[in-house]
C-alpha cells in the first residue's frame, strides 16, 4: 500500500472499534458503561494479534492485546460464536471486567476478531461494587472461564442467565450483557464488509503493511533512548491485609531500539488483592512505550515487537492462582506505569513527567445484594505530575485508566447517595519550577445503609517529583470526620458522610 491508502486502511479499521464503542455506550443500563465510559473495544487478526483499538482505557486494552493470542487459541471457532470471560489467569484483568470476543468468517474464512470488554459493577461478589477486602480469586465474584454466549448465531440462554443470576440485579446485568453482545455484532458486520470491499488477500496484505509501518515508527522511537540499564523501585502502600511497603523494582535494559523490561526483584505475590496476572503489568509497561512514540504510530501488534517483558513467577506482577486480584488491575498496573517511568527519567530527563496521583482511588457501594439492592463502583481522579514543558492538570484520570467520572446528576438520581462536596484540592500538586497537579476532594452524604469497599493507593507514599521538583500530597480517606485506612471495608448509615481526598501530582524541576 501507498502511504496514503495505509493510513486509511489503519483509519477504517479503527472506525469499527469506534462504531462497537457507541454501541455499547449507548444500549448499556449501568451508569458504570454508560456515563463513566469504564468499557474497550478492539480488532484482532485470525492468530489473535492487535490490529486496532478504540482511544477508550489502556489497562483493559494493553492487557487484551497481550493475551488474546491464547485465548482464542484455547476454542474451536465458528460462524456466529460469541465468547465471554473474566478469568485473570486466562486473558482477564479482574473479574468485574468481562470480555466479550466474537469471530470473523469471510466466504468460510477466520480472518479476525473482534472484542470488548466493560466493567460490571456487579458480579455476585459478596460485597456491592464487587471490589472486595478480598485474598482469594473466589471471594471477589464470578469466575467465568471462556464459555459460549452465542454457538453459531443462535444465544445460550443457559449460559447467559447462569452468570446474571449470580449478581444482586440482574435486570441490569442482562441489559449491560446485552449491550456488550450488541456492540461486537456491529464489530462483525462492519469488518465483514470492509474484509469483503478489500478481499480476503489484499486485507491481510494490509494487516503485514500496517505491522510493518508500526514496527518502524516503534523502533525509530525507542532508538533515541540511550543504550544502558537503567533501574527504579516504588513501593505499594499496602495489600490491605496487614503487609506494608510491598516494593516494585524494574531494570530496563535499552539496546539499539530494543527494549527488554525486567521486574526481577518485585515482592512475592501477597495475601492481599494487590496481585496481578502478567497480562495487566504489561498493559502498564505497553502504556508508557506507546507514549513515546508519534501520535500516529497504529494501535497494532508491530509497534509492541520491540519491546520484551519479564516478571518471575509468583511474584506481584506474575501471580499465580487462587491469588487475589481485584486491585491489582486498578492500583498496581498504575505503579508499574510509576516505575517503568521513574527508569526512563533517568535515560530521557527531559521526556519523563513526574509521578502522577498514582491511584484510581476506587470506591465500591450498595446496599444488601440479598435483597435486590443496589452496587455501585466509581474512579477518582487526582493530580497529573509536571513536565518540563508544563504543570500537571489537576482533577483528572491518568495513565491506565481513561473514564470520566459519574455526573452528580446521574449519581443522586439512580442511588441513594448526595454529593454534599466535589472539588479541587488545592495546593496538593508538589512545587517546582512546573507545578503538579492537584487532586480531588470528593465527599458523599449517604441516605440509606450501605456497604462500603475502598481500595486506594498513594496514602503512605507521595507521588515523587522529577529533577528537584517536590512530590504531591498523599490522599487521605475519612469517614464522618476521622481518618480511615487505604484498603476497608464498613457499613454506613443514613447522617454518615465519606469524604476523599485524592494525591496531586509531583512537580518538575528545582523550585
């Protein structure tokens, strides 16, 4: 292809993951889908290699396009087959977040697929939001290993009602399920006829072009770092069952464009649920290469050739099952980011920003799932660290996740729940010659009983500054006034009130 006709093939391909988006936004029922946006979607080839994705959230989208490739070798595929699964050790992140994949045949050939993957609030954890104090895989919900929700075009009813009975509402988990099932029928339709406009031969010519083209604007990227080894350690605050200061380190070794990432020397998996499958630690590492590299470099499989990523077994970034998992696709694939950036700040000073708030400060709510209550979750934002060029915006998502948040309107409007305060936190962003970012002050008044699950990271530890720059404020969590931890779990009442404040950013530069 010219190069004119390979941007628009790159263009059209990515239409179709856009197209799957709307969709499912706007057929979702949960305010989770359809207001926060907490959903992905994207395009694999026949072998399950990224050929392109929607601009929608980089944990759910690096680690699918890590792992897609064993997933769709593990089944046998036809015409009209949908696959859903949630099993972080076999493709998934965490189990709220399911994955929809469905086969593309043209004139009875595989020549794709296409995916996508929301996060449901509910998924018969024991506790609302299913985001559980949790230390096992079984405690935080469902379990869904890769079953067919569709055989052939016809719907397995049993399959689908088997996994919304298990949630405290399944009204709204078949409606969001539904959503999901929709979008990736738009996904095959649409690349059934671009595949049919192109022809079988002349689309998989594309995909090797597109490849091609990605692999070099990748390498000649990554070929201005420095060759050197390069190290960084940052801590996890806690794992939310009594074990403190849980260390990641990284040693990137960069030679002549190639990058190899080693997290040799990152804590043992732990009891808590900070653990993560390899899949989700190299969402975060994909992340901050792909940041590197020019904005029009394609969201494929060959931009990623030059980067290899190694974590030893059971470690934190490597865990094995039953291990918990339910904060690790959130709070420590955005620490992986933390540290794969503080290395490079030592290769490329003055291409790496300061930490950013280093949490998705997640909050999980509902009242009692036995009797047809209500299950929230929500992200917060925080401080986005300075760069030489500029300061940190404040108040914002960073890095692995990409979700507004949810409209105070739409909050009070479908729970039981009054946003009494939702501001910036001044001054929480670190001084510098270019300032962080500052934080969020976000206070809930609740008006029923409630269970409520935090799971928030940076409240022991400042997001660090860069070249002199001072870090940002840690966050701090309160409950009608008195300080709470990171990672807990309690019950609240009508008169109770929950008040977070989110870490700004650190700053860039000597004061």
């Amino acid at each position: 292809m010219d190069p004119i006709a390979l941007s628009i093939f790159s263009s059209r391909i990515e239409a179709v993951c856009d197209e799957m988006g709307a969709v499912l936004r706007r057929t979702a029922f949960s305010p989770n889908i359809k207001d926060r946006l907490d959903f992905s979607c994207a395009v694999f080839d026949a072998e399950g290699e990224l050929c392109a994705q929607a601009a929608h959230i980089p944990v759910h989208l690096g680690s699918m396009a890590y792992a897609m490739h064993d997933i769709v070798a593990r089944l046998e595929w036809e015409s009209g087959d949908m696959v859903v699964v949630n099993d972080p050790y076999l493709g998934g992140t965490h189990l709220p977040d399911v994955t929809l994949i469905a086969p593309v045949f043209v004139q009875g050939r595989l020549m794709g697929f296409v995916a996508n993957r929301a996060h449901h609030a509910d998924i018969g954890a024991a506790t609302p939001g299913s985001m559980p104090i949790s230390s096992t895989l079984e405690e935080e919900g469902m379990i869904i290993p890769p079953s067919h929700v569709r055989r052939g075009g016809e719907l397995q009813s049993e399959v689908l009602e088997n996994i919304v009975r298990a949630t405290g509402n399944p009204r709204d988990s078949h409606g969001d399920f539904s959503a999901q099932i929709s979008a990736n029928q738009s996904g095959v339709a649409r690349l059934e006829e671009l595949i049919g406009e192109f022809g079988t031969e002349d689309y998989e010519q594309g995909l090797i072009a597109l490849n091609d083209y990605g692999e070099r604007l990748a390498r000649a990227s990554l070929g201005q770092i420095p060759d050197g080894h390069y190290t960084f350690e940052d801590v996890m605050d806690d794992d939310g069952q009594g074990h403190m200061d849980i260390p990641i380190r990284v040693c990137l070794e960069v030679k002549a464009g190639n990058i190899r990432v080693d997290f040799e020397g990152t804590a043992a998996q732990v009891g808590g649920n900070i653990n993560c499958p390899l899949s989700v630690a190299a969402a975060g590492v994909l992340y901050v290469f792909r940041c590197l590299m020019p904005s029009q470099t394609p969201a494929c499989a060959g931009s990623f050739r030059p980067i290899r990523i190694h974590a030893p077994e059971a470690c934190l970034l490597n865990a094995r099952r039953p291990a918990a998992v339910a904060a690790g696709n959130v709070e420590t694939s955005t620490r992986v980011v933390d540290v794969v950036m503080g290395a490079l700040a030592q290769a490329i000073p003055e291409r790496m920003p300061a930490a950013s708030h280093g949490s998705m400060n997640n909050l999980a709510m509902g009242g009692d799932l036995s009797t047809g209550g209500w299950s929230y979750y929500e992200t917060i934002g925080g401080g986005m660290g300075a760069g030489r060029y500029g300061g940190g915006l404040s108040a914002v998502q960073t890095h692995m996740t990409n979700t507004l948040n949810t409209p105070v309107e739409s909050l009070e409007m479908h729970y039981p729940l009054q946003l009494r305060r939702y501001a910036i936190r001044r001054n929480s962003g670190g001084r510098g010659q270019r300032r962080g970012g500052d934080g969020i002050v976000r206070e809930y008044d609740f008006l029923a009983e409630t269970t409520v699950t935090l799971l928030t990271e940076r409240r022991r530890h400042a997001p660090w500054g860069v070249a002199g720059g001072a870090a940002g404020q840690t966050g701090i969590n309160r409950f009608n006034g008195r300080e709470i931890p990171a990672k807990t779990s309690f019950k609240a009442g009508p008169g109770d009130r929950l008040s977070i404040e989110t870490p700004g950013g650190g700053g860039w530069g000597e004061p």
